[in-house]
C-alpha cells in the first residue's frame, strides 16, 4: 500500500466512487467533505477522514476535488483555509486532480492563474456514472499540463484506467459537457419510449429487451433501462446534477451563439422533476415526468 494518502475533498457519488477504486489499486485513502453525516459510510469502504481541507493540504501530496461544481473547485483551492493557503511550504507542490464537471471557461482561467511552484492542477471528468466508475468502467476526460498528469499516473489509472487527453485545461470540461448532452438526450428518448410502449399496451420490460436488439440500441439503455422500467431510482447520478450540467450546457451555448433545442426540451423536463421534490434521485427518474406529462 501506498502510505502517503491521496486526499478526496467530496465524499459523495463520485467522491466515495473514486476512493473505492483507489483503495482496490493499494492506495491510503483520506476524504473531506462540508458535511461531516457522510464520515461514517466513507470510513466503511476503509477511507480516513479528515477534519478539514487543510489537514489534506498538510498530509497529501495529492488530492481528488470531486464537489458539486466550480465554486467549490474554487473555494477548495483558493480560499483562505483552502489547498494552496494551507500547503506548507517547506514541501513540494500540491496536486490536485479535478473530476467534478464544472464551467470549462472558468477552469481555463483557473489554470492559469494557480501558483505552479506551490500547486499542480490536472482537469479530468469523468464519464459515465458512479456505479460505472467504482468498478473502474468510467472514461477520463483530461485537460492541462501532460506532466502534471504523468506525475500523478498511478492515481489516474486508479480512477480511469481508460482516459483521452484533449489538451488545454478547460477541454476536457467541453468534451464533458458535450457527452452528457447526448447522454440526457439519450435518457429522455429511452424514458419516452418506454412511456410510449407503455401507453400502448406493451410491456415496457419487453419492449427494453427488444430495443437492445435493434438499430436503436444505445448504453444508456443498459445503465438506466432497468432503472426505469423497475422504478429504481437509487442515484447513480442526481437529477440535481443534471439540471447543473445542462444549466452550464445552455449558459455556454449562449456565449456561443448557438441553439441547443433537445437541450433546453431536457432541461424543461428535469426542471419539472425537481419541481416535484426528485432532486436526490437518480437521472433516469426523468421517466416520472414524462408520464406525469401523459395526464
């Protein structure tokens, strides 16, 4: 094992989804996170927890952010009480490896700006969901400084053994955000379908299987069809993160100049889920508000 642990600042979904594979590749485990409910399931998958950000500043050498959006990527590093303020001096630079999606123009900026002689910065969202990414499945999408990531290679492959990297910090937010928008498309269209067949009188269950056996196959069918025909909707990965995504997705396509039309129809249909309380649940409860747009 790894005696130096490797630092994890949000121990939700993805947060304890990285630890978990971290600590299968032998590496110490230590996690943060603002709300001190989560410790007890973070120290059952075997992970140390920490009383505060800088404990990790002082006891890492690296650190996964895996929060809720770029605020908190900021606020962990740039606070007063964050990574950098609380590096001490006397020892190497930090790194921090960022796996939360978060707005692609603001990591940019935040790259070039972070002191490289007290930390390193390496962007890496992560495709696919948290079940997907405990057992190793997820896709890395990396962005920023190929030696900063080469530094950290065992910790990369750890989290995503299969990983692109597409250049500037920033990048790999895009591609990121560019994923999910054909994901959510994906999820919505399999959600209707199912409510279709249903409405028709077919057994939705039925109608899952035959469709992954046609030309309209895709993954998500596989990750979010059962979930949907069961009513299973345990998170994987939150409406309430979805909506941030696709809120991000659109506020971008407005700097652009461009229309994203199934876009924007998707986020109408998850702003509704989370105007019925879904929020916590999993992205494939979108089903519920498609039916509920049956009546």
């Amino acid at each position: 094992m790894n005696n130096t642990p490797v630092g994890i600042i949000g121990t939700g979904l993805m947060g304890s989804a990285c630890a978990r594979c971290l600590i299968a590749a032998g590496h110490a485990v230590t996690g943060y996170d603002v709300d001190a409910a989560k410790a007890p399931a973070f120290a059952a998958l075997g992970g140390q927890t920490a009383a505060s950000i800088a404990a990790l500043a002082r006891d890492c050498n690296t650190v996964v952010l895996a929060v809720f959006n770029t605020d908190q990527v900021e606020t962990a590093l740039e606070a007063p009480d964050g990574l950098i303020a609380s590096r001490p001096a006397d020892l190497p630079p930090l790194t921090a490896i960022c796996v939360s999606t978060c707005d692609p123009d603001r990591i940019a900026a935040l790259s070039q700006r972070l002191p490289a002689e007290r930390l390193r910065f390496v962007e890496m969202p992560v495709s696919g969901t948290s079940e997907q990414a405990a057992r190793g499945e997820a896709l890395g999408l990396v962005g920023g400084d190929p030696a900063a990531a080469d530094a950290v290679k065992d910790v990369l492959d750890a989290i995503c053994p299969r990983r692109h990297h597409l250049g500037a910090a920033g990048n790999g937010g895009r591609a990121k955000l560019a994923i999910n928008l054909i994901l959510g498309i994906n999820r919505a269209a399999l959600a209707e379908g199912l409510v279709f067949a249903e409405r028709m009188g077919l057994d939705p269950a039925r109608l899952l299987d035959v469709a992954r056996d046609s030309a309209a196959y895709s993954q998500i069918m596989d990750i979010k069809g059962k979930k949907m025909v069961d009513g299973d909707f345990t998170p994987h990965g939150k409406i309430a993160q979805t909506l941030k995504d696709f809120s991000l997705m659109l506020k971008l396509a407005q700097r652009l100049q461009q229309q994203l039309p199934l876009a924007a129809t998707y986020t109408d249909i998850v702003e509704g889920c989370m105007g019925a309380g879904e929020a916590e649940l999993d992205n494939a409860a979108v089903i519920r508000e498609i039916r509920r747009r049956g009546k």
